[in-house]
C-alpha cells in the first residue's frame, strides 16, 4: 500500500511538473474510471487546469427505453421469470402517474423479477425451475456481452431465453467526436472493454481525430499514468495510443471472447436512450442463436408511457453521457433527482456519473 501511495504521488509530481497554459479537457470513457477518479478524489488534487469529463461509458444509461419497457412487460405478465443485472432494476421509463415504472415496482407488484450478477446465476435459475420460461435482460456492453455469448456457446436450458440490449462502446465515442472534435482534447479510454476487445480498437482516436488517448486500468497509478501520458502528448503535438494497463490489456485482446461473440453475435445499427440511433454499435443474436430470442417467444404488451424513447423531462442524461454536461448541471440533479429517487437512469447505476458524483460527496446542483 505505501507503494502504491508513493508511486501515485510520483505521477501527481510528474503531471503538475508538466507546463500547461490553458485548460486541458481530458474525456475519461469508462463509467469505472469515473467512480475511481471520484471516490479516489484526484479531481482535487490534479492541476486546475485539467478538466475531467465523464463519458459514454455506462451500459444502464443509454439502454433504451423501450427494452426496459418490454421487459417490464414481460414481467408483469405473470408467466415468466425475468432476470436482470442488479443495476438495471431502479431505472425509471417515461410511465404515467400510477403506473409502474421499473422492474423494481414490478417485482413489489409481484412480479418475479430476479436481481442477477452472471450468466452462470441465469442458467442456474433456468435449470432449477424447468416448469417454467425465464428471459434474461441482458444489458450492457463488451465486458458483459463477451460471458453471455459464452453463456449461449456453451448451450442453455430450452426454457432460458434472451432479451439482449447489448452496445458496443467505441461507436459512441467516434459518434461524439465526428460531431464535435473540438470540445475534447484527449481521451482515456476503458481498461476493462479494451481487455476483451483490444486495445489498438482506440487507435483510431489519433488516427483519425489527431487526439491523445491512453487505455487505464482502475487503480490511481494506472489512471495517473495515462492522465500524464495525455497531457504530455497534447503539449508535444504527437497524439498516440498508449496503454497503460498493460498487465492486463493487450493489443488484440481476449481472441477467445471475440471469437465467442463473433459466433453468436452480429453487429448492427442500435439505439441509445435519449441520444438516438448509431451506426454499428449494437448486438442480435446471429443465425441458429435467435431461437433463444425472447422476442420471438413471447408476446409484449405496450405499457403506457409519456415521452416514450426520450430521457425523462427536465432530465440531462443524455448530455451528460455525451460530455456536454457535468452531472450537477443537470436542472434536476440534488433536487428532483437523487439515488432514492432517481428520475435519470445516470442517477440509478454504480456506472453512472451523477450516481458517482452523489456518492462521492457532491450534492447541490451547480
């Protein structure tokens, strides 16, 4: 620990040794890498001008609301047995007054709604009640994605099925900086994601926008390394992709998990609470595999919604997954909006950034 500490505090001397002369905006991707920067507190103690940005790196965020809904739907049937990642449960749609809003009040409603944390869990769950269907909401991106591919591979249960809402996260970032490049003066990219996909997937960052990027792990010398690595390259004009989490990313990544998922999914045009459709950033299920496609299986009801697609009103999710907006920003952030009551889907998940500001001591909207 107190080497840890030590070489941390070697990064710190090393950035503010660095001669910036004007705000430096530094985009961390990954959901993870902002509940470290946060509870770890190094937006306190990195020089003043170096601007921390959260990013589009929260898969409960941008999953869209017409998913929830029809998994809500599912639920609430009476027939099925709906498993889901702990952090997808609390997430509100646009629902009227009155009407259920989340699986969470699904499940009070009596709905049997089952907080899961693997696949491993959903097979189980499957294989001890043969009697009857489970689906498996299946949300969120590569890290995730990469186990429930394996999940399919390996062969499940006839009564298992998926609704997948799967995204992968790098289109999302080349979709913010084709539009506005200019906002953003280097990237630290997701240690995580980068281990299953590789990291040479971000080289595109200075290839093609000429911006600094560096792959961070999510301890405070591996987040201090690639922050040091960014700057510098900013001020020397010579953009590159470093990875700073070497021990456990490698250039081509987890060939296996790619191979999986390759085998089991396809990749097409998906769409993204509150920012809309982009191109080639999501999963289906490929071939023989859409026979474990809950939407073939079952029916769906339309539930009532207000807004349907859309954030809640008053609601600043999207801006703030995009960079535009820093959580206490938000008209309804502190107010309208905290973790007991969350209006937002970015104020429900431990990935999400104004979840992570709450928790880590910010609490009046700006």
């Amino acid at each position: 620990m107190k080497e840890d500490f030590a070489a941390a505090k070697a990064w710190l001397a090393r950035i503010a040794e660095l001669p910036l002369e004007r705000p430096v905006a530094v985009m961390n991707v990954c959901g993870g890498h902002e509940r470290s920067l946060s509870m770890l507190g190094l937006r306190g103690v990195l020089p003043p001008l170096v601007r921390l940005i959260p990013g589009p790196g929260c898969p409960v965020c941008v999953c869209p609301e017409e998913d929830l809904a029809d998994a809500i739907s599912l639920a609430m049937a009476g027939n099925v047995t709906l498993a889901a990642f702990g952090d997808m449960l609390r997430v509100p749609i646009n629902a009227p007054k009155g009407e259920i809003r989340s699986l969470a009040e699904a499940r009070a409603a009596g709905a049997d709604v089952r907080p899961i944390s693997s696949p491993q869990e959903v097979v189980a769950l499957a294989r001890a009640m043969p009697e009857r269907q489970v689906v498996f909401f299946a949300a969120g991106f590569e890290t995730t994605t990469a186990p429930v591919a394996a999940m399919l591979a390996e062969g499940v249960p006839d009564n298992l099925s998926l609704l997948l809402s799967a995204r992968l996260t790098w289109p999302a970032v080349d979709m913010l900086l084709r539009e506005d490049a200019t906002s953003l003066d280097a990237l630290i990219a997701p240690g995580h994601v980068a281990a299953v996909m590789g990291a040479e997937e971000w080289r595109f960052i200075p290839e093609k926008y000429h911006l600094p990027v560096a792959v961070a792990g999510f301890s405070a010398n591996s987040l201090l390394a690639a922050m040091y690595s960014v700057l510098r390259q900013k001020l020397e004009g010579k953009p590159f992709l470093d990875n700073c989490y070497a021990e456990l990313v490698r250039p081509e990544g987890n060939k296996r998990a790619q191979s999986l998922m390759a085998e089991v999914l396809e990749v097409g045009d998906a769409n993204w609470r509150g920012i809309g459709v982009i191109p080639n950033s999501g999963f289906a299920l490929r071939g023989e595999w859409r026979r474990s496609d809950a939407r073939a299986r079952h029916e769906f009801t339309t539930l009532p919604r207000r807004h349907a697609g859309e954030m809640p009103p008053g609601c600043d999710c999207a801006a703030v997954v995009l960079g535009k907006k820093q959580p206490d920003q938000c008209r309804l952030y502190g107010r309208a909006c905290t973790p007991q009551s969350p209006v937002g889907p970015c104020m429900v998940s431990d990935e999400g950034a104004c979840h992570i500001w709450w928790q880590a001591g910010t609490r009046a909207a700006a």
